[in-house]
C-alpha cells in the first residue's frame, strides 16, 4: 500500500479508503439480533482483507443504517493503533440532537475514541451556519475532542462549490471529504483552498459517482485502454498529490481487487495519463462539437436563479456525458434524484422545460438559443422511475 501525509492531521493515511456504505445490511437502524450471519461475516471479510491489503482508514457515518453497529462488532477485535477510524455525523438544529446522533455512533463503534469526526453534509450555507455558530455543532465536536473521543475534525460534503469554499476558509476543519473524479473536475479549486491550509483530502465514491466504473460502457473501457476505468480513474485523480486518498465503498473482500492495479502505476503516471487524457478529449469534441465542448458551462444560472429551479448545468453536463461516453446508465441515474435528492442532489429535472421562459436566465450563455431544445431532449433521453438515495433506501 502507499500512504500519504493526510495534511495537518499527520496521519499516514492509505491512498485507498475502505468505505462503510455498501457492506451493511440496512439503510435503516435494526435490531442487531436482525442482521444475518451471513451479511456479517461477508463485512467482517472486508475489513480483514482491507486491512491486510495495508488499507487501514475505515469510513463510515451514523446516516449508514447498520454499518457503524455491524463494524463496532468487528473493529473492537483488532490492532487498535493500527487503524484510522472515521464516522460522520449530519449537522443539526441544536447542540443537544448532535451531541445525542454523536454519542450514538461512538456507541455504536464500541471504541474508546476515533481518528476522525466528519461533519457530514454541509451541502448548504445554513448547515454551515449549524456547524459554526456559538453553541452549534462544532461547540459539540470540540468537547469530544477534549475529552480524546475524536481525535481530528473534518467535513463531508456535497454542496455547491461556494459552500465547500467558505467551509474551506473558515479553517476550523482539518480535512474535507468532496466529490472530484475525471467526469467532474469542478471542485479544484476547493482541493487547492485545502491545500493552503494543510487540509486532508478525501475523494468520496470516485468509482461509482465518478461513472458508476464497475459496468463502465464499451465505448469508455476501449477509451481508457491499456488501462481499465477504475484504474484510469484512481490513476488520474492520484496523479495529483493534493489528493490524499480515494474511498472504496467495498461490498465484498474482491471489491479491492481492481484498484490496487493502480498502485503500480504511480510512479509512471506522467508517462501513461497524457495520451489517455487526450484520447478522451478528442472523443468528446468528435461528438460534441469542439465550440461546446470548451464553452458549454459559460454563463450558465445557478438553479436556485432559474424558473422552476430546473438545474441546468448538471442536464447539460449528465448530457454531455452520455454524447461523449454513452454513460447512460450513470446519466439516467443521476437525472432522476433531480427532484428527489433534496439538498444532496438539488434542483429539478427538465420535465416542465417546454412551458418555461428560460431566455432571462440565459442570457450570458454563448449557448442560450439552443439549450432550451438539449434540456428537452435530455430529458425525453434521460427520464425513467424517480430516484432515491440509498440512504432513502
């Protein structure tokens, strides 16, 4: 395994995470005595074969149903010193329902104390406001961390990207877990802000919400060739050394197996990333237009400034995805939690686009005549049976 310094905490942290959110048994919190013997032992497989694979930061959160109570069952019988230990914990309204959800999850861990507290979702300007007002959340984080029940503090997000940069500068986090693959490169700007402070950087989910890469398309496995998607994927974004590592949410001890292909790659990836890079470039503008291609996200309106909170660069972008690399099954996915994803995936779909007057929203778009007709056609491509988180699950 390969390591790096995980900024300010110092902590020698794996390049590969074992994430704690597809192993569990439920969504929902159960009787312990419900879970079967078999969705167990497959979890404690996991954990054992991460750890010896030298992948010893294991991540979970209190909104993964079973996952902390299921791993507080196993983590207590190993080499605690041996472990980076992680669990989330949402913001909330008060100080009291945070420190009781915080109480929970350390119960339900079993261990004396954890490496690190996410504060999971600051997706939106209110819930930093949560985490950072006299008496909020992290009043509450910061008596743990008193007392040695947690160890570093830190936050997950899904937010906009002016969220995550506020969260970034009020420099009370030492690491942040954000979205940043090859197919969404838009929160950079936010890795370097946590860079300059000496933040820990923490991919979330890049295999999956990166491209759903485990059923890549045919067209992206002959792209991406000699390599495979998800070695492609961990290769560009470990490429970059501001990125400390990238979360493998494992369902089984195989679920390993395909990113540790890339640990032999590091060392060459200037030489193997540029003409995969450019074979994916080129593809995309062959399909969609050199002209679009570069200025498609230029003067594009924030959802919350746009009739019907219809979200128009994430269509635009969903659509570029499937013209550029058939993902459809990962657009089509993505397009329907628009208006079911709250906060984490906000805004609404293009289903109402025909009866809106989107012409003032879009008046500083290079694209404005036109994008009306691919909203439409998005959607008539992209719409299916809604979608629900698998927290919602």
């Amino acid at each position: 395994m390969r390591y790096r310094r995980f900024g300010r905490t110092q902590l020698p942290m794996p390049v590969f995470s074992c994430g704690g959110m597809r192993y569990q048994f439920s969504w929902q919190d159960i009787s312990p005595s419900t879970i079967p013997e078999d969705n167990q032992r497959n979890l404690e497989a996991t954990i054992r074969r991460a750890v010896e694979l030298g992948i010893n930061h294991i991540e979970t959160a209190r909104g993964y149903g079973t996952s902390e109570v299921q791993l507080g069952k196993i983590l207590p019988r190993l080499p605690r010193e041996k472990l980076i230990v992680q669990t989330k914990v949402a913001p909330k309204p008060t100080a009291k329902e945070f420190r009781e959800t915080l109480e929970t999850s350390l119960r339900n861990l079993r261990l004396d104390y954890i490496d690190l507290l996410g504060i999971h979702g600051i997706n939106l300007p209110e819930h930093l406001e949560q985490v950072l007002r006299p008496g909020g959340c992290l009043e509450v984080a910061r008596d743990f961390q008193a007392a040695g029940k947690i160890r570093f503090i830190g936050f997950s997000t899904h937010g906009s990207l002016e969220v995550i940069r506020q969260a970034i500068a009020s420099d009370v986090f030492d690491y942040v877990n954000l979205h940043w693959y090859y197919i969404n490169q838009q929160n950079w700007p936010a890795i370097l802000d946590a860079q300059a402070r000496d933040m820990g950087v923490f991919i979330i989910s890049p295999a999956d919400k990166g491209g759903m890469l485990y059923k890549p398309p045919r067209r992206l496995v002959e792209l991406c060739a000699p390599l495979s998607p998800i070695v492609f994927n961990d290769l560009f974004c470990l490429s970059h050394p501001q990125v400390h590592t990238l979360s493998i949410g494992a369902a089984r001890p195989s679920d390993f197996d395909e990113h540790l292909k890339v640990l032999d790659l590091l060392d060459q990836a200037d030489e193997i990333l540029p003409p995969i890079l450019a074979r994916l470039e080129q593809a995309a503008i062959e399909r969609l237009g050199e002209d679009w291609y570069y200025t498609w996200q230029e003067g594009l309106p924030d959802y919350r400034h746009t009739p019907g909170e219809v979200n128009i660069p994430i269509i635009l972008w969903l659509w570029n995805l499937v013209q550029a690399y058939d993902l459809l099954e990962y657009a089509r996915m993505r397009y329907n939690l628009l208006g079911n994803g709250g906060h984490w995936f906000p805004g609404a779909n293009a289903a109402q686009v025909k009866h809106l007057d989107l012409a003032p929203c879009l008046q500083n778009s290079p694209h404005r005549h036109k994008i009306p007709r691919i909203l439409q056609a998005a959607h008539d491509l992209l719409s299916g049976t809604p979608q629900r988180r698998l927290s919602q699950s």
